[in-house]
C-alpha cells in the first residue's frame, strides 16, 4: 500500500488533503483513484489506513477508515555524524531513518571538509529533513527522525551529557568493544537505556583534543573492528549494533 506523510497538524478530523508534492505523487505518478486505500503517517507514531474520496493534481482527500498508534522506541537514539562531503549526508539520515533513530545532529568537527554559509545551513536542513520524511514513507516507520541544524562539537557537547548510554567509533587503542559498552550500561540502570548516543567523526577520524571532549561528555569510545570504515559505513554499522541491541529488548 502506498505511503504518504501529512504533519501531525493536518492530520486532525475524518478527512485529510494531501496537498502540494504528495497530491503530485499520489495523482500524477501513482494515478490514485477514488476507492484507492493509501496510508498516511504523521511522523509521530500515528498510522491513518485511508480511502481516496477525490483526487486531481492540486489535492488528493482522503476518509481515514482506521487509526494505529505506534508506541515510541524503547530507547531514542541520537546519531551525531560529522558531515561529509557530497550526497553521503542524504544516504546516512536515509539509512539512519530506516534503522529507527529519533535525532540526526550534523556535526562540523576540525576535519569535517564541508563549509555551510547561513543560507546554506537552513537549506541543507530542510532538504535533509525532506530526505528523512521519505525514508520513512519507504520504510514505514511512523516515527521521523529531527535533523537539527548543523552544530560544532563543542554546541552539541554542552547539551549531551544527560544521555545514559553514550559511544564514539573510534580508532585509538583504547577502544573497547560495543559489547562491553552495552554490559556496562545495563548492569548500570537495569535496563533498556531509555536514551543512546552515537558520535561518527569524518575521514580520518576526531583529533585527539576532540575525543577527549567528547569522552568528558561520558562517551564510551567503541572499536568498528580491525579494518577502518568509511564514515558512511561506521554509522549504518553503529546503528544497526544499537538497533539489535536496544530495540527489541524490554525492561
């Protein structure tokens, strides 16, 4: 069944209007008709099963026949990745998306090649966020991530010491393996972490005076194994140890 996403605020009444880009799809590329059945997600945990009831290029209205609500992760991950160049940033929030996290934070550490000018910043946001609301119509999820504006380590770093589970990929000797990160949290709380973090730096990976902050903002730094991974790869690995790790488990 085909996908839509309508904000949580169009999503209020027994109707709803696809408007814009969505009425386009649904209309133009699709061809949906009257007595089509589509599902609308809100991005909020809500699933809206609904019936075509009017349709042409400029608006598509639809009659909600059912309502779902989908509870919330277990644990909200957060996924801080330096940006890279070119259109790897669009592929990791896609993949992000698709392995459940809550929040992208775009970070600009020293080696990060990427220069953002203040137009730039709020137009990159906004499409990455555009990327992020498909990723969830592909994969279902009724829940889409926030991709914040882009943040320097030390912006981010004041605000992510509350975080109960926190792990930076890391090529230092000292890394331990994501398994002892995990044991440690849940002998800690007794429990699922209700919250992760997850620092990914650039090619090359974060300076040493980097790693230090982030380390003093209670991270643990985790080995990705002998072989160096792209940046790109090290967040889908990360996240998909999270993902096995947290997910599925109950308190």
């Amino acid at each position: 069944m085909h996908r839509f996403f309508l904000n949580p605020e169009s999503c209020r009444g027994e109707f709803l209007t696809l408007e814009h880009g969505e009425a386009h799809h649904a209309f133009d590329v699709l061809r949906l008709r009257p007595r089509d059945q589509v599902l609308v997600l809100n991005g909020s945990g809500d699933e809206f099963r609904c019936e075509v009831i009017a349709a042409d290029r400029h608006g598509v209205r639809v009659a909600v026949l059912k309502t779902r609500s989908i509870p919330p992760p277990n644990c909200r991950v957060t996924l801080v990745q330096a940006v890279p160049k070119g259109k790897l940033f669009e592929s990791i929030i896609q993949k992000a998306t698709e392995l459940g996290v809550s929040e992208i934070v775009p970070l600009l550490s020293e080696r990060v090649v990427v220069h953002l000018d203040k137009d730039d910043v709020t137009h990159k946001t906004q499409k990455w966020q555009a990327v992020a609301i498909e990723a969830i119509k592909q994969c279902g999820s009724a829940w889409l991530p926030r991709v914040t504006s882009p943040l320097t380590l030390q912006q981010f770093a004041a605000k992510a010491k509350d975080t109960e589970c926190a792990l930076v990929g890391s090529l230092q000797l000292n890394a331990k393996h994501p398994r002892e990160c995990f044991v440690s949290c849940l002998r800690k709380y007794g429990r699922v972490p209700r919250s992760a973090c997850i620092w990914i730096g650039p090619e090359g990976d974060f300076t040493p005076e980097e790693l230090e902050l982030i380390q003093a903002c209670g991270a643990c730094p985790i080995t990705l194994g002998r072989l160096v991974l792209r940046t790109e790869t090290a967040a889908i690995y990360c996240l998909s140890i999270l993902n096995y790790e947290f997910s599925g488990r109950r308190d």
